[in-house]
C-alpha cells in the first residue's frame, strides 16, 4: 500500500492547476490557462484571472480526480497556494482547498508559491541532492536559492532580481517588438532565425564590486526598448530575430553566470533551474553547456512543469506530511507578498503516518487537533 494521497491547488496567477501526488510520485497533473483571455491586454488581468479560476476550479479537480482513478474520499491531504500571487486569484484557490479538505475531512497546508517551483523537480528527478542550489526565473520572479533540506531546514535566499523578473523582460520587450502575448515564448520562436551576436545588449550586474547574485533586468529591458526605437525613428526594418537573440542571450548569460558562481562560491555540485523562462532554450542549452564545463549537474524539469501547476503545490504538501509536518488551521489566509522566508517549511517532530489513513490515523476537520498549535506553512 502507498503512502498518503496529497492533492495540490494552484491560483497564484492565470493558471488554475491541480495535482496529485503520492509518494513523490505524480498521479494526475491537469491545468487550465486563461492566457488567451489576457493577450489583448499584454498581460495578466487579475479580476479576469479571479473569474477564470471560479469557472475552471470544479472541472480541473474532476478531471484530476479522474485521471488518478480516485474520489475526493480517497485524498489523504489537500495542499494550496498561498501566496505569493494575485489577491484575488489567490483567494480563490483556497477558498476551493477549504470546501475540499473540511468536505473529505482531511489536513490543508498552505504553500509558498516558490517552494513550488523547487518541488516540482523532484517529481521528475527524485529527491533534490542535499544541497544544490536553486534558480528560480519566472514572470513575477528570478532568484538564486541554496536549499539543504526544503522541509526540514531554512532557505537560504543568496539572492533576488532588484526591479524586473526575467520573464517581465521578455514579456515587456516582447510587446515592444510587436510580438505577442506571452512574450518569454514569442521571443524564444523569433530567437531561431536570428544572430545572437547582432546586437551588443548589456549584461546588468557583472562587473566586478557588483552583488554576484542579484539580478536587474530593467536596465536591459530600456536599451532593447531603445533599439526599437532608434531603428523605427530611421525609418528602417526591425530586425526582430536578432533582436530575440540578443536579448534572450543577456538574459541567459546574466542567469547561468550568477548561478553557476553560486555554485562554486558554496561548492555545490548540483544546480536545479525551474519557473516558467526555464522553459526557454537558450536559458536551458547554456546552462547545460556551462554546467558541463564546471562539473555541476544540471536538473531542470519537464517544460509542463516548469510554469505554475498545481502538481508542484502537491509536491510540497507530501513532503510536508511525510515529514510529519503540522498543518494549517481551516482560518488560514492568503499572503499576496508573501517574503522568501516563507519558503523554508519547518515541520513539528512527529510522525508522517498521523495524517494516513491506512496506518490508522484520526482524520482532521475543521482545523488542526486539539492541543496542537498549528503552524502555517507559507
């Protein structure tokens, strides 16, 4: 027989996604986007994105459900998002976790939104390797982690982008260029026909005397909106492919280059890349190339694992019920900004099998067992 049944939520932006996990094993894994409703707008629309989340909760758990062969009854665990993220959206997916775990009577765990990101690589690769560090380049986010145990131990936070996140950039210049929503993906597909060499961008943050682990990218962000512009007031053709290239060369060079001196200046031997711009293939191929010469193992996750998902959340809430970690009371709430210390989820000393089922454990409803204070995790 196997281990508790974690079912995981995600809603922290666009995408409703849920996961079930048992074991770090992944069972069912389906997400439904409201990308296309925000393309006309260039971006994330959070009370479209709060509408979208209401409309797709219940199917995306059906379907969930379904896939994994299981009844809301035969969930061990529901784990949430919460924070940080889009209020609203946020808002959403957890009021569903609460129906959910009160109706089938079982434990809810809130989680970091990032601590996600990092879990969704053990669902393709195992365990992580003890310690490695961490990347994580998304939309909303691009930071530079050392993680020794996700659950057990704090996280070490080595550090963040001062102003725009990677895939903001993308996004930003993407829109500029005239290429659509979402742009991390657009400028990846124009990046092929083009020269990466074309155009000299600047690579924020490298000299020396700078914070080798804090990234800026809206100094980038400017001079590619100001290729555009020389080019356009010339009355000359904009060469968008080379354009692409050169931009998602800086972007790649400035992230691989922070990561892999993390890695040396802490003597780590293994680097994990997640978020949804882990997904781009100049990001991934130099990294594979520079890992390589510096003997680091490089571990990045399926490209459907890589953007929000609800199979990562889930992740999170099985290590954190294998490890006997306490959970969160049924009045838990959101926390839109929450800080990266949030991430480190330090669980009680007790023992995984409280919240199992098969191994004789009381179910929780309505909150944590009486005597315990419960702990909220991120």
């Amino acid at each position: 027989m196997g281990g508790p049944v974690v079912l995981g939520i995600e809603s922290s932006c666009d995408e409703t996604g849920v996961g079930i996990v048992r074991d770090g094993r992944l069972l069912a894994h389906v997400v439904a986007s409201s990308m296309d409703e925000h393309a006309r707008f260039g971006g994330v629309v959070p009370e479209i994105a709060s509408r979208a989340h209401l409309q797709a909760f219940d199917p995306v758990v059906r379907q969930a459900l379904e896939r994994a062969g299981l009844r809301l009854g035969g969930i061990d665990a529901v784990a949430v998002t919460t924070g940080p993220g889009l209020s609203g959206a946020l808002q959403v997916g957890l009021a569903g976790a609460k129906a959910l775990a009160y109706a089938a009577g079982v434990p809810l765990y809130g989680v970091h939104h990032l601590a996600g990101h990092v879990a969704a690589d053990t669902l393709e690769h195992g365990p992580l390797p003890a310690p490695c560090v961490v990347l994580i380049v998304s939309g909303g986010h691009t930071s530079l982690l050392l993680v020794r145990d996700l659950v057990r131990e704090p996280i070490l936070h080595l550090g963040d982008t001062l102003d725009d996140a990677a895939g903001e950039c993308f996004d930003k210049v993407a829109r500029i260029m005239g290429l659509p929503y979402p742009g991390g993906p657009a400028i990846d597909r124009a990046a092929r026909d083009g020269d990466p060499r074309a155009v000299r961008f600047p690579r924020p943050l490298t000299r020396p005397g700078d914070d080798p682990y804090a990234f800026s990218f809206s100094g980038l962000k400017t001079a590619a909106a100001r290729w555009v512009e020389l080019h356009r007031a010339q009355g000359l053709d904009l060469p968008v492919a080379d354009g692409a290239a050169a931009l998602q060369e800086a972007v790649a060079d400035v992230l691989t280059r922070k990561a892999l001196a993390a890695c040396t200046a802490y003597d780590v031997k293994t680097l994990i890349v997640v978020g949804g711009v882990a997904a781009n293939s100049r990001v991934r191929g130099l990294a594979e190339q520079r890992c390589a010469a510096a003997g680091v193992e490089l571990r990045v996750p399926p490209m459907t694992l890589c953007t929000d998902n609800g199979a990562m959340i889930a992740a999170v809430g099985d290590l954190l019920v294998r490890s006997g970690a306490e959970p969160a009371p049924l009045d838990v709430s959101i926390d839109p900004s929450a800080p990266l210390e949030y991430a480190s989820l330090t669980p009680f000393a007790g023992a995984p099998a409280r919240v199992a089922r098969r191994a004789g454990a009381r179910r929780v409803r309505g909150g944590t067992s009486p005597g315990r204070r419960a702990r909220v995790n991120g």
